[in-house]
DNA sequence: TGCAATGCCTCGCGCCTTGAGGTATTGTCC
DNA sequence: GGACAATACCTCAAGGCGCGAGGCATTGCA
C-alpha cells in the first residue's frame, strides 16, 4: 500500500537471461553473482537473492547448470557452471530477447520517418 | 498443463509503453489499437485483449488517458488519446526502457572487449 | 442461414520479482 | 571483548501482470 511500486518495469525474465549469460563467461557462486550483474549493468540493475537462488536452483533442477561446492575462508560455496544444455538455452534466450529488444524500439520509432527522407 | 511456458519473455511493462506510445502519435479505440501493436513490431510481439483493455481503463482512470465515444457502421468505439499528464508519463517510461535495455546489453556484453577497439 | 470479423468487457491461473525474515561464520573497529 | 558489517546460504508471503478463455452484440460475407 502506498509505495506506488511503479518501478520494476520490463524485468520479467531478465535476471534469469543474466544469470546464464554472466555464468557462461566465467563459474560464480550466488553472492558473487549477485553483484556481478549489479557490476556489469553499472549498478542500473540490481536482484535480491530472493530472486537469484531460486533461479540458480531451478536452473540446476532443470540440467541448465551444475554446481560444486567450494570451500574459502570458512565459509563454503556453491559454484555453478553453465552446461553444455544450458548454453543452448542462453543463445535462444539472448535471440529472444534481441527479437522484443528490436520489436519495442521498432514501435517506439513506428511512423517516424514515413519516407526516405533523403536530403 | 504441458504447455512448457518457457515462454516468459520480458514483457512486463511492455504492453503499457506500447499502448502510451501509439496512443500519443494517434488516438485510437482497443481493438484498433491491439493490431497497431502487432503492426508495428512486425508481427513480433501481440498483446490480447485480457492485457490491452484493463490498461486502458487503469490509464484512463489515473488521468493519464482520456476517451471518447465515437459512432462507426453502428458500432460504438471508444477512442483514446493521451492527456498532457500521460505524455510526462510516457516520456519517463521510455527513458526506463531505454536505460533497461542499455544495462541488459551492457551486461551481455560485459568483458567482450575490454579495450575500445577502434577499428 | 451460419460463420468470421468487429468491438467491447471480465475473470482466474500461474509465473515472477520483491522484501522481509532466518542461520552461521569471518573481519573490523573501538 | 563486544558489536556490527560483510559474507554466504536459504525460504516464504504478497502483489503485479500477462495470458487464455469466456461472454455479449452487431455487421458483412458466403
């Protein structure tokens, strides 16, 4: 109530597109993840892990990623790597997005320049 | 069930941009509007009717649409236009989806060349 | 006569993010 | 030594939102 909750716009489906897209590049465990794609957005966008480790869960569940645990200073991890099955789905995932990406500005643009406008 | 639905692409907030968008280079009535919407993004994204109408009827109802109606071969349309207080709206929501899209490529391109790269 | 298209509407399902909450260890500062 | 932030994992309830199906009425075409 109250907090217009206006914002959170266009993000279904993002967070997990660069889970398996950051986890593609290089094997991260859930904390560090979290802030790589804080990072590699330049802080435009950022997930809680509400929303991270339930996806790298289901991801893993689904054969889209596999997990090992690590051990660092005490505390233990859990790394995940993309497999070979999820890189398939990153690149249908990535033409997908590309494909609204492109179809959104197409119509924000829509009727702009109706001719060739050579000049 | 057994529809996959992996679907789940990246659409929230979409429809509203669009509706905001078209509305603002043309007044239009819904079903008008839906085809619009294919139309303009090639026949790439299309929205039904249980997500176009309770938009427009939201938008109108925050002032941010204003309708009409309007008598053609008998049958009643409402048409919509956009009021001064929707156009600040639609402004706002299209440098949203701007730094949205931004961030995403940003990230999907993250460490692909490190250096500029000036050819 | 029947069916598709036009034109409006509502409702419930299910997915998804959000935010808050919980546990445990390590490092830091006073 | 005690408090607190950061690290690192997890779960759950609430709410937003698109989707699909359904309903109603008229026009136009076959």
């Amino acid at each position: 109530m109250s907090k217009p909750r206006t914002n959170a716009s266009y993000l279904s489906g993002i967070p997990e597109l660069l889970v398996l897209s950051l986890l593609a590049r290089r094997p991260m465990y859930g904390y560090e993840l979290i802030k790589a794609i804080k990072a590699s957005t330049r802080n435009e966008l950022e997930f809680g892990e509400g929303c991270i480790y339930p996806i790298l869960h289901r991801l893993e569940a689904e054969g889209q990623l596999s997990s090992r645990e690590e051990m660092a200073r005490g505390r233990s991890r859990l790394v995940y790597s993309v497999t070979s099955s999820g890189r398939k789905q990153l690149a249908e995932r990535v033409s997908s997005w590309e494909r609204v990406a492109t179809a959104v500005n197409d119509s924000l643009r829509w009727g702009d320049h109706e001719q060739p406008a050579m000049a």
